[in-house]
C-alpha cells in the first residue's frame, strides 16, 4: 500500500471527499469504515517511523546550527585577535617612528654643538697662532734692526757678514 504518512492522509482526504453526502445534510457523508480504520492505523503505524526520522533531522540541524555557531566564534575571536595584534604592530611602529625621530633630533642637537665646538677651537688655535705669528714677526723685525744697528757700528761700510771665517 501507500509508504509515506502523507501518501496515507492523502488517501483518506480522497475518501472523505469523494465519500456520498447524507441526504438533507451537506456537511455529513457516508464512508466505508474498515477502509477508514485501515488508514488511519497504517498512519499510527508510520508516525513513530516519521516522528524518529523528524526528531532526527531536528537534531541534525541543531548540531549543524551549534557548529555553524562554534566555527562563527572561533573565527570571530581568530579576528579579533588579528586585530588586535595589528593594532599592536601598528602601536609598535608609531613608538618606533616616535624612538627613531627623537634619536635624529637628538643627532642634529649633538652635530650642530660639535660643529660649534669645533669651530670655537678653530678659531681660538687660529687666533692663538696668528698671536704668535705675529709675536715672532714683530721679534724679527727686532733682531733685525738691532742686527743692523750692530752692522753699522762695526765699520764695514755696511757690509754684513756672511760667515765667521770673513770677519
């Protein structure tokens, strides 16, 4: 006969409604009972089957949807954790940035105060030199006025020595 719980209540709606009216009533037939009866206890005998399968696909589902909700956390707090460590990476390079522009400021402090330095000692050596210089020159104009002074004296004509065999 029929296999399925629907085949069945649709075989009994067919009967119901191709069953003869009472007469007088419109809302009352006439339907074989044992036939009825038949139906209705093969439907009692296929519910548990369709109920176990039911309660199964029901099951089913549910452990789908706990899965699709496990999988859905997991790759929710897989993200978050991304997101965090790329604001962490992100923190990371700006404190870098910040480190690497200080170190540079404090490089060009230090280079234009060694610059500074330097040329202070350039022009305290050049200045301590061109005294000197200029001592030494002012020594050697000396001697050489006294030089001649002494050269003229001595009655040579003006005639300087060169050497001491010729004096």
């Amino acid at each position: 006969m029929a296999t399925g719980v629907e085949e069945l209540l649709d075989m009994l709606f067919d009967m119901i409604d191709e069953a003869k009216g009472m007469p007088l009533t419109s809302d009352k037939c006439i339907i074989e009972r044992d036939k009825a009866l038949d139906l209705l206890d093969e439907i009692r005998g296929q519910f548990p089957m369709e109920l176990a399968e039911a309660k199964k696909l029901v099951a089913a589902r549910t452990e789908y949807i706990a899965s699709a909700k496990r999988e859905g956390e997991l790759i929710r707090k897989q993200a978050e954790d991304q997101a965090r460590q790329i604001l962490a990476q992100d923190e990371l390079l700006a404190q870098a940035k910040q480190k690497g522009s200080e170190i540079l400021r404090t490089a060009e402090e230090r280079s234009r105060e060694l610059r500074r330095a330097a040329n202070e000692y350039c022009e305290d050596a050049l200045r301590r030199t061109e005294e000197a210089v200029s001592e030494a020159y002012d020594e050697i104009k000396k001697s050489r006025s006294r030089f001649r002074a002494l050269a003229g004296s001595s009655g040579q004509g003006g005639r300087l020595p060169f050497n001491a065999a010729e004096e």
